[in-house]
C-alpha cells in the first residue's frame, strides 16, 4: 500500500478544502490553547486515509503549526532558549520512543484506538475543573521536568491529539503556571514532540506529503494568527469550542464506519 505521496487527485475538491481548513482552524486553536489535533486527526481520517498514514501527516501538518507559533513567541521575547531547550529535549525523547513504539501496533487497532482517545480526551476537557493557582515548589518543577514533559511526549509521539492541551495542563498544575504563560511554555514542547513524531513516521514511511504540505499552508496562515492573538484569548472558549468540535468530527467519523 504505498501512500506516501497519496496522489491529490483521488481526493476531491471538496474534501482538498474541507482538510485545508481544519489546518487553519487546528493552528489558530492548537496556538491558543493546544488540543488541534482533535480536528486534524478525525479530519484526516474522515479522508478515507489510513490511520497509520493520519497519524503521521498530522505530525507532520502540525509541526508547522507549533513551529510558527514558536518562532513568533521568540520573537516577541516571550519564551528563552536557556530555560526550555532541556525540557525540549525531554519532550523529544519521550515523543522518539512513543513513536516507535506506535509503528508495531496493528492498524485495525489503531481504527478503533483512535476515536477512542478522542472521546476520552474530550471528556475530560468537559468534566475537569479549573486549576488552582498555587505557588510552584522544587518538587513540583521536578515532576513536571522529568515526569510530565517525558510522559506527554510519549503519547504526542505514539497519538498526538490534544498533547498540546496536556502541555497546558501540566504546566498549570504542576509548574503552577498561569494559563497563558503555560500555553507559551507549551509552544516549544509540542514542536519538539511534534518533531520527534515526524521523524519516526518519516523512516516508517508513513506519511502522505500532499495532503500534509496543503495542510501545512493552512496550519501556517492559523499558526500565526493564533501567535498574535494569544495573550488577548479567553481559554474558556476556545476549550469549549475543541470539545463541540471534535465531538461534532467524532460523531461523523463513527457514522461513516458504521454505514460503508
């Protein structure tokens, strides 16, 4: 089954656009607050394409996305490269075994695995509270270094939907971060687990180019809008509007497996 450049004609226009912009949609929102993959990967799979092949055109998609948001917040001072470049490395190392360990696991599985990290993902963006604000201790920072940024990597780099929102979360409750200086922070790890992803799925492989370049465009105009609007959002509603949205996706995706 060779798909690796996945001829654009098998795809109709309809569909080209409907994927070009989720990726808009999937950066301004992964930008913001994390969670893009929640789109781009039901998206994806709504296509018709392998789950195999989702996963690893979602990294590579998404690699942009995290990438310009991340050039954007250097830029504008807001992130330091002496203060992430060891918990870029952790997210990285974490994200490489994931990925790997992803390629051995049947595609069957992953059919149903999938929408079902999905559903539990947007569960619990439903049900969990809003993290206090607490002052951050020795301990915590260690958890979050050696714990959090390696075990979020890891499931970035074997699924990867909502690991950006994980990043948040994590940084809120163990850094004990406000939530848009942990959306900042978040920016870099992602792009180093969304990174480490790409390169596995690449020597597997398993990505198809076209659709990830068109996604990219789009994952770059969404990208940097989100970079700009970052410190006026309302974390809220963007979190509400990942849940109804992948559910919406999700719904339509299970419909389509039960009716071909």
């Amino acid at each position: 089954e060779k798909l690796i450049f996945m001829d654009l004609a098998v795809y109709s226009f309809e569909i080209l656009t409907f994927l070009f912009f989720i990726a808009i949609i999937a950066g301004f929102i992964d930008t913001l607050v994390g969670g893009g993959g929640l789109l781009a990967v039901p998206a994806l799979m709504l296509s018709g394409m392998p789950p195999i092949y989702v996963l690893g055109t979602n990294k590579l998609q998404g690699s942009m996305g995290t990438g310009i948001a991340t050039f954007v917040l250097f830029r504008k001072s807001k992130l330091k490269w002496e203060t992430i470049k060891y918990l870029m490395l952790a997210s990285f190392c974490g994200a490489i075994l994931g990925g790997i360990i992803v390629q051995l696991i049947d595609t069957k599985v992953l059919s149903f695995v999938i929408p079902f990290v999905l559903v539990v993902i947007a569960i619990y963006f439903i049900i969990s509270p809003e993290p206090k604000k607490q002052l951050s201790n020795e301990l915590s920072d260690r958890s979050f270094n050696n714990v959090a940024v390696p075990t979020v990597g890891f499931y970035d780099g074997m699924f990867g939907p909502g690991a950006g929102s994980f990043y948040v979360l994590t940084g809120v409750l163990f850094k004990k971060l406000e939530i848009i200086q942990s959306t900042i922070l978040a920016k870099p790890l992602n792009f180093a687990s969304n990174v480490a992803g790409l390169v596995v799925f690449l020597s597997f492989g398993h990505v198809a180019w076209l659709i990830g370049f068109l996604m990219m465009s789009g994952q770059l105009i969404g990208a940097s809008l989100g970079a700009n609007y970052l410190l006026k959002a309302n974390p809220r509603v963007i979190r509400f509007l990942i849940v109804v949205m992948s559910i919406s996706m999700l719904v339509r995706y299970i419909y389509s497996m039960d009716f071909y």
